[in-house]
C-alpha cells in the first residue's frame, strides 16, 4: 500500500512538474515573439508630426505638418482609424512575418481594396512611429507620428 501510494504521489508530481514547464515555455515563445512585440508598440492613437513627400531619387518636394486632432488609431481588430484634415478613414492592417512591413488594404463602404499597400515601419519606439511608403512611382511619402 505505502509503495503504490508513493508511486502515485511521483507520478501527479510529475504531471504537475511537465504541465508547469510548458506551460512557462508557452509563454515565453509568445513574449519572445518579433511581431507580437511590434503589435504591442503599434497599438493605439498617434499623433501625425508631418508627411515629407520626396522624390524617389531626388530632395523632398513637399512637407506638410500634422494638425492636432490628426491622428491615426491602430486597434487589436485589425483595423486602423485614420482622421487627418477632418476626414475620416478606415483600413484593414497586417504585420507581415518580418516585422517591419504593414499591408494595409483601404476600406471603402464596407469593401476592402483587395491589392492593399506596403508599408515600411522605419523607426518604432514607444513614442515614435516613422512610416515609409510608395506614393506613386516617382514619389515616396514619409509619415511622421509621436504619442
């Protein structure tokens, strides 16, 4: 009796021991997760400083600094609300696998535009966010933002 008591108190220990481990391993990969980490930073309103549109190959053609109240909202949906100049936008967005890329597809009445746009994540931090992106193909747009 004393031995098949004792083994049975080794084996719930043993069950509890491995469940605990993995569990602790399972939440470790998902912190240590790149795009988990920049989703987090992403998340919530910045403010737009400034869009720098250049030329591709060339100096910057235009500069227009952000108004208060010009903003861009990046939720856990998947979507991102815009307001710049008092017009209101959403779009659909995905943080691509190298962490530094955003596919962003425009929203309009309900339909979402099925080529979408890449975006480049210059420069994330928890204050500031510098976005590059392809205007057309001799310009590129550089979007400045700060929380």
């Amino acid at each position: 009796m004393k031995k098949s008591f004792l083994y049975y108190l080794i084996t719930i220990s043993l069950i509890v021991f491995i469940g605990y481990s993995c569990q602790k391993e399972y939440t470790a990969d998902v912190n240590n997760n790149p795009a988990d980490t920049t989703l987090n930073k992403l998340l919530g309103k910045w403010n737009l400083t400034s869009i720098t549109i250049s030329a591709i190959n060339g100096p910057d053609v235009l500069r227009v600094n952000g108004q208060p109240g010009d903003i861009l909202e990046f939720r856990n949906d998947g979507r991102v609300y815009t307001s710049i100049d008092n017009t209101s936008d959403t779009s659909a967005y995905k943080i691509l696998a190298d962490d530094s890329t955003i596919v962003s597809h425009y929203i309009l009445r309900g339909v979402q535009d099925p080529q979408g746009d890449t975006i480049t994540i210059r420069k994330l931090t928890s204050n500031l966010l510098i976005l590059a992106w392809k205007l057309d193909v001799e310009h590129l747009a550089l979007d400045s933002l700060r929380r």
